[in-house]
C-alpha cells in the first residue's frame, strides 16, 4: 500500500529507471529525460541565445585583408562537474537539441575526448566529415570569394545575387567570365590560413578543389607525411604536433562556422586531453606554444561563429593558463541533485507507469535516503533507483527510506579500502610508477600512507591515502589527524586522498582545502585509472614549478633518489611474500572457476564456433542491433589475447636463427613468468565464455518468446549477464598491458590500456544496451 492509499503502479510495466545512464547522440526516439536543474537551464539558455543570433555580417562588408571574416558571435562554453554527476548527459542534451532545432545551416558535433593528444583529437574530428563534405565546404568558401569579387564590380555586380543564392556555379561563372581563378584561390587560401599563421592549411584546402591534388591534399589532412606534390608547394610538415593540431581544428571552424552556418562542436571528457598534455613538461617552452595555440583556437571560435562545449571535471580550469582560462565563458557547474530535482526527476520517470501518481511507489522518506547515501550523484542515484523499483516489483511494497538503504548495501557498498589499494597498486604498476605500499612514518599507526609514488623526473614523492567515507565532521576530523600524522615527519609531501564509498559534496570542499586538491572517489564504473593519473599529474606538475625556484633543486633530486630506491627496496622485500601469496591465492580460484566454468552444460552440445571464439547459434535470427553488440564485444576480448604474437616471436626467431635456437626476449620472458598475465588471460577467456553464452540465452530467448511474456525474461537474462559480471576480477585485465609492451612496445601498452577501459565500461553497460535494442527491435514495440 502506498503512503496515499492509491492504487500502486501497474507491477508488470517495465522499469523506467534504466540500468546504466545512457545517454545518445541521435535524435531518433523521444528525448531523454532530464530535469531542468539551474545547471540545465543555464545550457540551454546559451545554446538557444547562440542559435538565435543573427546572421553574420554581410560579405560586402567583411574584410578585404584576407583577415577572419566577421561572423555572428560564437561562444566558448565549459560544463564542469564531479564524476557521476550528469555533465555528460547535459553535453549531450545541447548535441540533440542542436541537431533539432539547428535546422541544415547549423552543423553539430559530438566528441568524446579519448584521445590523448590534440593531435588524435583532430583525427577523430576529422573522422566525422566525408572528404566530399570538407570539399563542399571549400567550395562553399570559394563561393562566397567570388560572389565578393563579383559584388565589388559595376560590369560583374548583378551575377553576385546568383552566385549567392547558387543558383549559378561559381567555378562555372569564373571559367566563362575568365575571372583570375589563381587570385581567388590565393585569398581563399589566405583566410584559411590566417587564423593559425601557418600557410599549409589554407594551400592543402584549396588543392582540394584542384584534380590532380585532391588525394594527396587528404592524405595529408588525415596525419600522414605530405607527399611529393605537396612538399613542392611548401608543406614539409604532417599534421603531428599540438600545435599544428590545434590549428587544424580551428581551420575546422572557419569552415563549417562560415557566413550563413553556425558550427556547434561539443569535446566531453576534455580533461583526458589536458591532463595528457600538461604531463609533457619537457620544456616550458613546448606548453607554452601549445596554451598560446589554445588561445588561439578559443578566440578563433568565437570570430568565426561557431559555439565550442567543453565539458570535464571541475579542475580542467587549473591545467590552463590565465589568460586561456579568461577566453572560456560562461562556466556552467553541474551541481549534485538537489530535493526538488529529485522529485521532478521520479515524477517525469514513473509518469510513463501506468496508473502511477506523483512520485508513488517512492516515498518522501525514500527521497531523503537517496539523497543522503548518494549525496545527489545523479548515476548513482539512476541506479539505486533501478535496483529499488525492481524489488518493488517482487514483493510490492512502498519503496521507503529502509529499501533504499538495503539496496545500497547490495549495489554500491562494494568498494572495500583494501580493493582500493588493490586497485592503485595495479594502475601504478602498469603505467610504470614507482612506488612503496603501506609505507609508515614514525610509530604513529595513523602515519601511514596507503601508496609512497615517486614522482617522476623529481626528487620528490607523494602519499595517496585511501578513507572509507568522507560525509560527516567526525570523518573530517578523522583526516585531519591522519594527515597531521604523516606531515609531522614530511611536513612538504603532496597528499591525495581516495574515498572508497563515499563523498559528500560539503565535506570534499573542505577537504579540499586541507589537501589543496580535490580527494577523489572510487568508481568501478568510471575511468578511475585515467582519474587517479590526472591528479596525480596535477601534484607533479605542482612539485616541478616549486623545484624551478629552488637553488639546491640538483643536490635535493640526487639525495631525494637515494633515499626513495633505499626505501623501495626495503619495503619490496618486506612486502614481496605477501603478494607471491596473494597471487597464487588468485590463480588458483581463477583455475577452480575456469573448471567450473568447462564443465557446465552450457559450453558442450554440437554449436559452431566462429574464428574468434564466439557462438554463432543461429545469429541470424537476432536484430542486427544486438549481434553487433556481442560481436564487438567478442572481437575486442579477442583482440586483447596476445599469445599468439608472443608464439609468433619465438617460431620467427627459431626459423631466423642460424643455430637454429628459438629465443623470446628477456621482457617477454618477464611479463609471462610473473604470473599476473595469466591471470589477467583467464578473466579474458571467462569474460569471452561469459557473454557467448549471454548471447546464446538471448538467442533462444528471441526464438521462442512467447507473445505474452513481454520483455520479462529478458530483463531476467539481462539481470543474469550484470551480476555474473560483477562476480568476476575485471581489474586483472589490467595486467595485459605488460604483455601487450612486452610484444610490441610503449606504444602497445598505451592502446591496450585504452582498449581496456573502453571494454569494461562497454561490458558492464552490455545488459542494460542489449535489453533496449532487443526491445526496441521487438515486433511487438
């Protein structure tokens, strides 16, 4: 019974809180929901200000100087917010209202910010446009210089409107009239080149419109080294560093933001590209150009018309310089739900629950523990809503403040401080940190710290300290002596907290202060590893501006080494029987589990197996939708078995030896006698067993479904795939990495490193995307 005596929600309805925030870019379907925070409202406001400006200065007045044209104002917008917080849902909202009400004269972007470089993040913008389309918009730019030189003339003044309007084609026009072509194209050029100082731009775009050129022009523009062709006309340089990058993107802008067009162009996770960026300190004066660069395209935005969304954690701001920062307005922060958010957003959510009223089967108590346990993170909040409406449907009571707490305990209390450390010991290994676990200062037991990290090319080290909650003063209290107690000994070390369960947005700014760095919250469900980097870059980039004032900077590095490879030994040797147990611990329940796993009846039977391992089962009797779901999921496991390579090696080596030894080298040798590959191999091939046979349930689910079962089984199935999943070590796959170096080098480390991440987020979404694609492919939808 609910707590107005109405009739509750109809039990067989499906959830209407999803699994997982997905949000997406697509305009297809109704728009998700979102509850108009002051946050949203603000978005929104300036992308409809942007959209409603009018329309750029007229050609007969731009500038004759081969300067930027004049343009309706663009705008540069930052959306910050802490993880779980909804900043990428709302980056999304103003995509898929641009593309709605933007109408043909406005092109929208979306970017997700995975690069590491401006230079990949160029690439993958790039990837968005044909090369037909950035060659119509050339030719558009063309256009417009003719219609201008036409325009400028009493014997040639009546064709402008044609050529305007395209009604007449340009080229067409200057080939009849015998128009000087080279001088048209030399002022294209030098607009497009104005705005990065660097010709090659404006010379590869206009060769786009010339045959003979245009392949070689593109090739270039992809990254590639300039081809004979071009290197005779004054390019000598690929597209390869951040600075040419950035001003590619801006050449973007200038195109698709010309007069007449608008160019929305929204970057999420842009810290991903700051924090790879500001790590290079290898000379100031490389930062230096690359901000000025920065700079550069910010103010090129904005004169060129187009609106430029970046959307990342609130301390991206402190990765730029001043007078780069000062360019980004409005800043819009993505504040935790308040009360009146969360009930509009349970009342727009069961609104699609039929026989549903208000915000029932919730109640308002339920709306405070919400609240309270997850101190308004809107993922959080989706989730535990997704778990509490499941319960209500089995035993239909009110969801209350009681079925809250019990549902948190199930679904989000997991992250224990030891798996934390677990955790950042295997991020820092594999991205080749030093550093010293559980390193004590002192008799003090509140002296130690949970991980000592040498700082790379510095004498110094920082401490990271892993809390179970942050939410209350006595926490706080609690903090502030353990950092009294490490600082009584290293007064001057840089400390960054991590919070295992949870953070209150009150507490974390006092924290804050404390710390001078923001702590950070553990979140199995987000990039955690690209998160702690980045505040551990943040404190490096910090020590490295205090060293460059310090006259014994030289002696402190050599007597700071000493030190620090004294104390690594040390503590490695005293730490080093743990881990072989803990290891051999793992190894054999991971060996038990696979058994288990070969036994079940599941995996026998006469199904064909495809090249990759995956079961066929009749594939085509699934949507297209969900077979490439499992398909790319399948692939990219397989992608990440490295064995093959490694046995490679060693046949090439023999059949190359003139003794005819077969050797592997002495990493490869390394990585495989540790242990910890094979490990992270096992969880691969029960990952790969775990989602054949998801897809195998699936499919003989779609087959005999009976046309009054609804999507029930299906969610049972889904449901199934989660919780096998979260059962099973994920963060070993980390250790692929060192076979992926090992084989192919650096390079090879940082691809699979990204792979993973990439996989465990798409494989923790799986269940959640393929219940909506089934049902959405369903006949009965």
């Amino acid at each position: 019974m609910n707590s107005h005596g109405s009739t509750p929600p109809s039990l067989s309805v499906a959830n209407p809180f999803p699994y997982a925030a997905i949000a997406s870019v697509t305009t297809d379907g109704p728009d998700p929901i979102t509850t108009p925070t002051a946050a949203v409202r603000a978005a929104r406001n300036e992308l409809d200000r942007y959209l409603r400006r009018t329309d750029p200065v007229p050609l007969a007045d731009q500038p004759q100087d081969g300067g930027i044209p004049r343009r309706g104002e663009g705008t540069v917008l930052a959306v910050v917010g802490n993880y779980g917080s909804g900043k990428t849902h709302l980056c999304i909202d103003l995509v898929r209202r641009s593309l709605r009400d933007g109408g043909d004269t406005t092109t929208t972007v979306y970017l997700p910010a995975t690069a590491d470089s401006f230079v990949g993040l160029f690439q993958r913008l790039l990837e968005k446009f044909s090369q037909q389309e950035i060659i119509a918009q050339v030719r558009e730019y063309y256009a417009d210089a003719v219609e201008s030189l036409l325009a400028s003339s009493e014997l040639t003044q009546d064709l402008a409107p044609h050529v305007r309007d395209r009604e007449t084609d340009a080229q067409d026009i200057v080939h009849r009239l015998r128009l000087p072509e080279t001088e048209i194209l030399r002022e294209v050029q030098s607009s497009l080149s104005t705005v990065t100082n660097n010709p090659d731009f404006g010379t590869a775009l206009t060769l786009l419109l010339r045959p003979g050129f245009t392949q070689a022009a593109w090739s270039w523009l992809k990254g590639n080294a300039p081809e004979e062709v071009l290197r005779e006309r004054g390019i000598h340089q690929a597209i390869d560093t951040e600075q040419r990058a950035l001003g590619a993107i801006g050449v973007l802008a200038l195109l698709y933001g010309r007069p007449g067009h608008r160019f929305v162009l929204a970057v999420d996770e842009f810290q991903q590209v700051l924090y790879a960026i500001t790590r290079d300190k290898d000379a100031d004066t490389h930062h230096r150009a690359t901000m000025a660069s920065f700079r550069t395209l910010l103010s090129t935005c904005r004169k060129a018309g187009t609106m430029l969304v970046v959307c990342g954690v609130p301390d991206i701001l402190e990765h730029l310089d001043e007078n780069v920062r000062e360019r980004i307005t409005p800043v819009i922060t993505v504040r935790p739900l308040a009360e009146s958010d969360l009930v509009d957003y349970l009342r727009q959510s069961l609104g699609s629950v039929p026989s549903g009223r208000g915000i029932e089967p919730f109640t308002p108590d339920a709306v405070e523990a919400l609240l309270q346990i997850t101190d308004g993170s809107v993922r959080t909040i989706i989730r535990l809503c997704h778990h509490a409406f499941q319960r209500f449907q089995s035993d239909h009571g009110p969801i209350d403040a009681r079925t809250v707490q019990e549902v948190a305990r199930d679904h989000i209390g997991q992250s224990s401080p030891l798996h934390v450390r677990d955790r950042i010991g295997r991020i820092l290994d594999g991205r080749g940190w030093n550093y010293v676990p559980r390193r004590r200062f002192g008799q003090d037991p509140e002296s130690i710290v949970d991980a000592w990290v040498s700082l790379p090319d510095s004498d110094r080290c920082c401490g990271i300290l892993v809390v179970d909650v942050l939410t209350s003063e006595d926490d706080l209290t609690g903090l502030r002596r353990r950092l009294a107690s490490v600082r009584h000994d290293r007064p001057e070390v840089p400390l960054l907290v991590v919070v295992s369960r949870h953070l209150s947005s009150a507490i974390e700014e006092q924290a804050r202060r404390l710390l001078d760095i923001a702590p950070l919250r553990y979140d199995p469900h987000t990039s955690f590893e690209n998160d702690l980097m980045a505040r551990l870059t943040t404190l490096q980039d910090r020590v490295l501006r205090e060293s460059r004032t310090d006259p014994l900077h030289t002696m402190r590095t050599e007597i700071g080494r000493m030190n620090n490879h004294q104390l690594r030994i040390h503590d490695s040797v005293e730490n080093v029987a743990d881990r072989l147990e803990t290891l051999v611990s793992d190894v054999q329940r991971q060996k038990v589990l696979i058994q288990q796993l070969a036994e079940e009846p599941a995996f026998h039977g006469s199904q064909p197996l495809a090249p990759g391992g995956s079961l066929l089962l009749e594939q085509e009797q699934l949507p297209r939708e969900v077979l490439v779901l499992f398909q790319t999921a399948l692939e990219t496991l397989e992608d990440l078995q490295q064995l093959d390579r490694v046995f490679d090696s060693l046949f090439e080596s023999a059949q190359n030896s003139p003794d005819g030894r077969s050797t592997l080298s002495a990493g490869i040798r390394k990585v495989l006698r540790s242990g910890r590959t094979g490990t992270a191999l096992s969880v691969g091939i029960q990952l790969r067993s775990l989602v054949g046979t998801y897809q195998k349930a699936v499919t003989n689910w779609w087959n005999s479904r009976p046309e009054d079962d609804g999507d029930h089984r299906l969610r049972v199935l889904c449901r199934a795939y989660e919780t096998a999943y979260e059962y099973l070590p994920i963060s070993r796959l980390s250790d692929l990495a060192d076979l992926a170096e090992a084989v192919d080098g650096p390079a090879a480390r940082r691809r699979t490193t990204r792979t993973i991440e990439h996989l465990t987020t798409s494989l923790y979404e799986l269940g959640a995307r393929v219940e909506r694609a089934v049902s959405d492919a369903s006949p009965n939808r």
